[in-house]
C-alpha cells in the first residue's frame, strides 16, 4: 500500500543530469525527508528516443547510460517506486518490429504488432475510420513496406516510431508479462497503466475505453496485483470518464484538478472546482504538472456531454495560459511543435500563472488539500519556467517543460522563497494526522474551503480567490494553528 505522502515525478537524468544513483542521493541528501515516493520516468533503452523513453526499443532493459536494475532495487528499497507499463506500443526501432519490417509475415514477431487488418478483416469504411478516437490529428495507420514485398497499415495511435501492440493474442501478452516480472523483482511497487485507454481496438467503436478495455484493465490490475504491486490507470478523457475508471482499478489520475484550479484562479471563481471535488475519485493520485503538456480535455464537454468548464470557458483558460506565458506556451502547443496533442497546453505550470509566486502556492495547496495522493514534477518543485532553449534545439513542444538540470541549479532554485514555501506546505501535507481522514469542501463563488477532519484533528485551507487570501487553519482540541500562505513567502 502506497504512502500517503507527496511523491516525485522526474527522469533520472534530467533532473540530476546525471543518473539512478545520483537520484537517489539527491532524495538522501538535499531532498531528504520531503517524498514518499518517486514516478521515475522512463529508464528504459533509451531514454532519449522520439518520446523521451516512452518509445522503448526495450523495455526490460535499463539505459546503461544511468544505471542497471540493481540501482532501480536500491532507489525502491527507501521510497514508493512507480514505474511506467507502456501498455500500448512499443519503438519502430525495436529488435521484434525491425525483424517485421524485414521478414514481414514470415517474422515470429509479427502477431506482437497490430495491423488495421487486424480489426478490420472486411476492410474499413471511411465511417469507421472517422469514429476512431485518437489525441493527435491524422490518420492512426502508417503505410509500411516490409520485407515479404507487401505494405501494411500498422496501428500507430501516437507516432509513426510508436507501433502499438496486439494485447488481444499471447504475444502481446508475453511481451507485457516480462516487463511486469522485471518490474515486481525489482521493487517497483506502483504501475503506472501509460495510454491504456487505447490499448483495445474494436471495429465500429471509436477504439477507446470500450467496456472490453475496462474488462482488460480489470485482468491487468489483477495480475499486477498479484506480483505485490499496485495501478494507476492514466487516462485523459471527459470527467465522467475517471469516475467509471476509478471504480475499476486500484487508483487513477485526477487530470481535471490542474485546470479547474487554474480556471478558479483567472476567473476569480471556484464554482466548477468545488463542483468537481465534491464528485471527484477518492481513489486517486493528483498532480498540476507533468512530463506532458497541461491536460485540458478533462475538464471540458466532449460530444453530446457536457464539462465542469464549458467550451467558452476552455477558450478562456488556454488563452489566458498563453497571455500569462507571454505566448512562450503558444510556441509548443499543437501545430506550432511536433507531439502534437489535441487536448494538452505545453507550458510549466508556474509560467501557466504568470511566474506569479503567491498563486502558485495556492495552487499546490489546493493540490494538497484535495482528494488523493500528490505527486509534484521535478520541473514544478523548483517553480522552474520555459525552456525556450530546449524546445528551439528539438522542436518537441513537451520539451518546454523537460529541463535538464544539474546540482548548482538545483542548490540555486532550493534558495527560491516560492520553492521553499511549497517545500513547507509538503511537509504539512506529509505529516498532519488529519489527512487520513474524512474530506468535505464548501464554496460560494470566489471562495473556498477545504477541510480535513480526523477524531479531534483538523486541518482547513480556505481561499479567498477575489481578495488574494489564503490561509491554513490547523486545531487538535483546544489549539489552533494559522497560517498564511503570503507568510510562507516571506
């Protein structure tokens, strides 16, 4: 059972500019004493393919160029470790594909891939082709040509380096056993489910989160289970979506948290977001920021049914995302980058407010505050802003908030009043007795509050988001603690 305390998402490397070991010093030295847990992002071979490790060409293997299994074991002994199972594809350039491209048919690899044949053995209808869901503009088929002399339409969701997997047939299944063998024997405790909304395809569906997906992620999360770990299923779609997931599975994501707040905070008005916590999983893990863009999908209508923020209110909020960023979001965000997705804004999410440092710790208070275990990114623990630089020299719009640091920018960002206040409000939220118990929040407008109550233990944030006033009121008996996040500044 994972801790209930905050948890870290970061790459190895980026973060360190090393690698695993010198991670896990980092947790031991500096950081000592603020996670739980750690998200550690891709480590496969490579961790620098076209989607920054979600490519993996193996996934079973550790890049060398940061560590081994032994290290992965190491880092899992002293924290709650999460790892991602890339459920749905695999690199073009891996070993099984690369022997598909060559053999074609005659390859023994050849059912480990999806094909649109596949799916659809009478051919598919431009009706058909219309209804499949997919995040990223463009047909989900590429053209191949393989060694046998034909050319077949492999399934690629994402990218055309990202061939997506038959998980329907033993070889799908094997492949995915292996990597959750690898997973178990090394302390990896936390599965992360990586696009499985689009792992079963269906012909005459829309191809995502068909009830035989639940059924798969039922089968999955079981047998993850069973070898000792948990799953989190990683979804973004329409709200209503995650509570029928989170009913499924051991836990999933709260994606429509980051731009509720951020609505709350441009608008003055905290409506939708008390809506959304009052009906939100419980079952839950919640994070502002990402290795991914800001997801915006899930707060908005899709189809016929309607949002927690409507369509005017969605324009609005990105719009106001690239004002506040000084149009640097607008650079990395859909056709203006490659990645393109069609429900994210790429942006940090301190330049998504500005750079401003007292709405910024509202923010992850009200992160805190609500239902579910945090997990804060690497590039939001230091309040880090845009890097421009990176995302001229790759031309990949999440790259805005992929920094590479090292230990003098890290020593430089700890000395920050805005990252020292969060530092402070983790150490609340991981170590008031209060929030293992009971949750309930209340608003009126442009205003907030969020309670946690256990026995004679209770904890408050209420936010005043008119009048820019934010405060902590903590009471065991007759004692009362009060803190103001402008002091956590100062």
């Amino acid at each position: 059972m994972m801790k209930n305390k905050v948890q870290l998402i970061t790459y190895a490397d980026r973060i360190t500019g090393q690698d695993i070991n010198a991670l896990t010093a980092l947790l031991n030295g500096p950081l000592h004493g603020v996670f739980g847990g750690v998200h550690l992002l891709p480590f496969y071979n490579p961790i620098d393919g076209s989607d920054a490790g979600f490519d993996p060409i193996d996934h079973s293997a550790v890049d060398e160029r940061i560590g081994t299994w032994q290290d992965i074991q190491v880092l899992g002994a002293d924290y709650d470790l999460m790892a991602d199972l890339i459920v749905n594809h695999v690199s073009a350039q891996s070993f099984q594909f690369q022997d598909v491209l060559a053999k074609g048919k005659a390859s023994p690899f050849w059912d480990l891939f999806l094909t649109k044949e596949d799916v659809f053995p009478n051919g598919m209808s431009d009706a058909e082709q219309k209804a499949i869901y997919r995040p990223r503009p463009g047909s989900c088929f590429t053209p191949m040509p393989c060694g046998d002399g034909q050319t077949y339409d492999f399934w690629t969701t994402f990218t055309d380096n990202q061939i997506d997997i038959n998980v329907k047939v033993a070889a799908g299944v094997a492949y995915l056993n292996n990597v959750l063998t690898k997973f178990s024997a090394n302390n990896v405790n936390i599965i992360r489910l990586d696009a499985a909304g689009y792992a079963i395809k269906q012909a005459g569906t829309n191809c995502f989160m068909l009830d035989e997906t639940f059924d798969y992620l039922d089968k999955l999360s079981a047998q993850a289970n069973a070898l000792g770990m948990e799953t989190i299923a990683e979804i973004h779609s329409h709200y209503q979506t995650q509570v029928d997931v989170a009913k499924r599975v051991n836990m999933v994501y709260d994606f429509a948290l980051p731009p509720l707040i951020l609505h709350s905070l441009f608008t003055n008005n905290s409506d939708a977001l008390v809506k959304w916590l009052n009906i939100s999983p419980r079952n839950c893990l919640t994070v502002l920021d990402t290795h991914d863009g800001i997801g915006i999908i899930d707060a908005g209508p899709m189809g016929d049914k309607p949002g927690l923020l409507n369509a005017a209110q969605i324009d609005n909020l990105v719009e106001t995302i690239h004002a506040n960023s000084n149009n640097q979001s607008r650079q990395a965000t859909g056709a203006a980058a490659s990645n393109v997705d069609l429900y994210q804004v790429n942006c940090t999410y301190y330049n998504a407010l500005g750079a401003n440092d007292f709405d910024y710790l509202v923010a992850r208070a009200i992160q805190f505050f609500a239902p579910g275990v945090p997990q804060v990114y690497y590039g939001g623990l230091f309040a880090a802003e845009n890097d421009m630089a990176l995302l001229a020299k790759s031309n990949v719009g999440r790259d805005i908030n992929r920094p590479y640091l090292d230990a003098d920018i890290i020593a430089q960002s700890l000395a920050k009043p805005v990252v020292q206040g969060l530092l402070k409000l983790i150490e609340i939220r991981n170590t008031h007795s209060a929030f293992a118990g009971e949750f309930s929040v209340e608003g009126d407008d442009n205003s907030c509050a969020l309670k946690w109550l256990l026995n004679d233990s209770e904890i408050v944030l209420e936010v005043n988001f008119s009048r820019r006033e934010a405060l902590i009121i903590e009471r065991t008996g007759n004692e009362q603690i009060l803190t103001s996040l402008n002091d956590l500044l100062n």
